[in-house]
C-alpha cells in the first residue's frame, strides 16, 4: 500500500511541476566564466512557483554533435563551485542550487528551522518535496536546449549532492548515469539512531525536543529516503563510502546501495573520512565518459 501511495505521491508532485512554466532566464556571468568555457546565471521556476538558480557552463569549443551534460547539486551547506574539471573534458553543466541553498537563496529562504527538519511532520511541505522537484526541473533545462544531447544527461554530486543524485535518477529516467559520492540523506532511522555529527544530528535533537512528533516525522521521512526510492532507477550508478566518514556513514549507505536493482558499481575506501577522493574522482569520470559519451 506504502508503494501505490509512494508512487502517486510523486507522480502528483512532478505533475504539478510539470504544469508550470520553465520561465528561463539567461544573463552572462564573465566572473564564472573561463578561457575554455561560457558560463550563464540561470533562473529557473520550480515547484510551488518558487524560482532556482543555477550556473551553466558550456565549452567554448563545440563539439562535431550535440554536448553531453552533467547536473551536479551542492551539499549541505549550499555552497557549490562550478566543477570546471567536467566543462574542460567537453561537457555542459548545469551547477544547480536548490530553493534556499547557495545562488537560490537570492530568491527564496526558509523562513525558520533548517531543511532537514522543515515542515518534518508533513509531507507535502517537507523541505526536500521541493528540491527534489527542484533537480527535476534542472533536467527541464537541459532537456530543452537545443545544444544538449537529451539522451546523454547524467548527474554526479557529493554528500546532499549524492542523495539528491539517487533520488534524482530515482524520479527522473532521463538520467542515463549517476554518481552519488558520498550519499547523505539515507536510511533516516539509522542516521537518526546512530550518528551523532550534523547535519543528521538536526533530526534527533529535533526528536529530543519534540518527542510528539516522531512518528509523524518518520512517517514523512519515509516519503523522502533513497531506501523507499532507489529501486526505481534505471541508469548506472557509481557510490563510493569512506570507512571512516561519520557524517554520511557506511552503515546509512551501504543498505540504500543494495536496494538499487540496476547496474552499479561501490567503491569502499577504507581510510577515507567524509571528503573528496582523487581515485574516486578519477572512476567518476570513467563513469560518466562511458555511460555520456
């Protein structure tokens, strides 16, 4: 019954999404702009009609057909810097910031709490309805430019970026390869019982503080994990953990990882703490030349 109504409720959201306008607006950003490379500010209308922002960069050399392109999401803190490293191997991409994070909080923040604990105890208004919806609507974008390729779209982020890559690729079959570095937002129950460290911590001090509402709040938790969620992608994915990462945990990723039914790819790094790999960037990018290019 959980997944009919899983189902439905998702469908509604980008339903919804869908009936609104992509309303585009482009403005040249010289200042995140390189010699190799075009970069344009983007504003977005998402779902609810809240507006997004996001960074476009695209090659100045145009290749002999359309451009593969990669979304990519910021952590936790909102702050992300245009991965440069991909615009220079021949992609576009889309550095998107969802509502009330980085560039978008120009246009919309939240007007109490944090957004792990935003509207906890409701589902439709639970802070990551919308960024999740948000990332829906960066593919929108990019779908819709007439220089991308829309079968060669993919989505590579690290941390928030990670868990918004599953659940991206979970919503969204557009997606024809994923790269969750370093998950966060997984397996909600673990994290909340078990890791100590922010940004999870939010949840059980949260919890502390408002006994009440628990179980509203893991019922509307459940709507959101990539464990109720990931079953339902279709493209490679690449994961990586670090053994020793107490801020996104193995023991949150690693059940999330098995879920997913379709091919995929984990690399464990056994003295790696929550930041980046080399190595594993390195394997990212195999990933994506070979499922993009």
């Amino acid at each position: 019954m959980f997944e009919d109504d899983l189902d439905n409720f998702w469908k509604q959201t980008l339903c919804e999404l869908a009936e609104i306008p992509l309303d585009a607006h482009l403005e040249p950003a010289p200042e995140q702009s390189g010699r190799e490379y075009t970069t344009s500010q983007v504003t977005l209308t998402s779902w609810g009609g809240i507006r997004i922002r996001a960074w476009y960069s695209v090659p100045n050399d145009a290749p002999r057909k359309r451009f593969s392109a990669v979304m990519t999401a910021p952590g936790y803190s909102g702050a992300k810097l245009i991965p440069v490293h991909l615009v220079q191997q021949g992609y576009a991409v889309l550095t998107l910031y969802p509502r009330g994070q980085g560039e978008s909080q120009a246009e919309w923040e939240l007007e109490a709490g944090t957004k792990l604990i935003y509207h906890i105890t409701d589902r439709n208004q639970y802070y990551y309805r919308g960024a999740y919806a948000d990332c829906v609507r960066g593919l929108d974008f990019l779908a819709n430019r007439e220089e991308i390729d829309a079968e060669r779209i993919g989505m590579w982020g690290r941390s928030q970026g990670g868990g918004l890559t599953l659940t991206t690729a979970s919503l969204d079959s557009r997606l024809k390869a994923a790269v969750a570095e370093e998950p966060f937002l997984c397996n909600y129950p673990v994290a909340i019982e078990t890791v100590k460290t922010h940004p999870y911590a939010e949840l059980s001090e949260y919890l502390n503080a408002h006994p009440s509402h628990q179980a509203a709040a893991l019922a509307t938790l459940a709507w959101f994990d990539p464990m109720s969620l990931v079953e339902r992608i279709t493209c490679p994915v690449l994961v990586n953990v670090g053994v020793k990462d107490e801020v996104c945990p193995f023991r949150t990723i690693m059940p999330v990882f098995e879920k997913i039914k379709c091919q995929k790819a984990l690399m464990i790094y056994p003295d790696l703490g929550h930041s980046p790999c080399t190595d594993f960037n390195n394997h990212a990018q195999n990933w994506l030349d070979r499922y993009l290019g």
